[in-house]
C-alpha cells in the first residue's frame, strides 16, 4: 500500500542510537553502527523518532510499504516485558509487590503536591483554559502516579497535567488533545504510560493529535512498569 513511513539517511547517522531508542514499536534497530528500519510493518508513520534524531537523519517518505501492523507490534512488546498469558489483557494479571517496609520519622517532612492546575481529567479540561499558554504538557495514563512513588517532583513539577484511562474511558482522546495543542502555545508534551498494552491507547492518542495540530512540538513517551519502574 502507498502510505508515508520513515526513511533513514546512513550518511547522516552518527550511530547514536537514539532513534531506535525512541521507536516504541521496535521498528529501528542499530546494524553495524548505523540505524536501519528493520520492519516496515512495524513503523506507524507518526514519527517519534524525528525528535530524537540529532543530525536530521530521519524523515518522512510517501511510498508501498506494508501496512502498519498494531497487532504484531503489540504482540512483540508483550514478548519483550515478558507477559506471557494464553489470553486476556496483561494489564489485568494480578500480582502481589513487596516492599521494604519505609523508616517513619516524627521529623520526615511532608510531600508537596505539584499539581498546577484544576481539573486535570481529559474530558474536563476546559480547551482554551489560560494555564496552557505556554504549558509543558503532561498527559498520563492515571496509574503512573500510584505506581511511580516520585511522580509528583520528577513528571508533575512545572507541567499542566492531564490524566486518563484509555480502557475504562468512553470515546478517543485524540480530537480534545487536537485542540489543547492546536489552540494554545504548547511548549512541549510529556507522555507517561504503564508498560501495559492498553496504555498504548494513551500514546497513540497524543501522537494523532499532535500529528493533527500541524505543529512540530518536541516530545517524549516514558513507560512506568508496573512494580514502579522507569522502563528504557
């Protein structure tokens, strides 16, 4: 099928290794130091890792290609967090976390909340409300901040927080994400997502809408697993 896709220039690659970091779906790899699109079916033509890129290497290309193939995108990253069940989501696999018990002292002072603004729902925020000119954006799946215990000062600090659960949530987030970026001085845009597969919901929503809003606008995606650690 004719669609656009990445097109790697080996000439400019420095061998750094960023783009293939940056491609979620897996579909650069590092071949004798240079990056190389290793799986055309693996690459959604959004482009995360364009940002990433510090020499320019990468751009967009309209030709036949296979088509994007979630699926098999999905099935690799469930191999790669080593979720291996017969059926059913991973994300609902039940599992105990055990912890070191924390010191308590009289003296531990208090957490601080970072929260700037009010509300921080998707489906609430107000599209043209005055804390999003020149905002950093996070938006994040709503477990990041119960599984990260240092959400608040690492993500939240200095950012417009949206949250959402693209699972139990009715309806895309993508055209009111348009909007938000579209219509206001968005600075930069902060995606955090548990490892699970349906968070890719979330992902694949601020990547249409920033793809929609016509606007090149650096971000990143960060990926909490689910005993609360930051994934590479």
């Amino acid at each position: 099928m004719l669609r656009k896709i990445i097109k790697i220039d080996k000439e400019k690659c420095n061998g750094c290794g960023a783009c293939a970091a940056a491609c979620h779906e897996g579909a650069i790899e590092m071949i004798d130091g240079k990056a190389e699109l290793t799986r055309e079916d693996y690459c959604d033509g959004l482009g995360d890792c364009l940002p990433a890129c510090p020499t320019g290497a990468i751009t967009f290309e309209e030709r036949e290609a296979p088509e994007y193939n979630e699926d098999a995108v999905r099935q690799a990253k469930m191999q790669k967090f080593g979720v291996k069940l017969p059926c059913g989501c991973p994300g609902t696999q039940s599992k105990a976390i055990k912890r070191d018990a924390p010191i308590v002292s009289a003296r531990t002072a208090p957490v601080t909340s970072q929260l700037m603004q009010w509300p921080c729902q998707i489906k609430l925020v107000p599209v043209n409300a005055p804390y999003f000119d020149g905002a950093n954006l996070l938006v994040a799946a709503d477990c990041t901040a119960f599984a990260y215990g240092n959400f608040h000062n690492e993500f939240i600090r200095n950012h417009i927080t949206l949250i959402g659960c693209p699972k139990l949530d009715e309806g895309d987030y993508a055209e009111k994400l348009t909007q938000i970026i579209k219509n206001n001085d968005i600075k930069s845009v902060k995606i955090a997502r548990m490892e699970v597969p349906c968070c890719g919901g979330i992902e694949n929503a601020v990547k249409r809408a920033l793809q929609a809003s016509g606007k090149f606008i650096p971000w990143q995606v960060i990926t909490v697993s689910t005993d609360g650690k930051i994934l590479d």
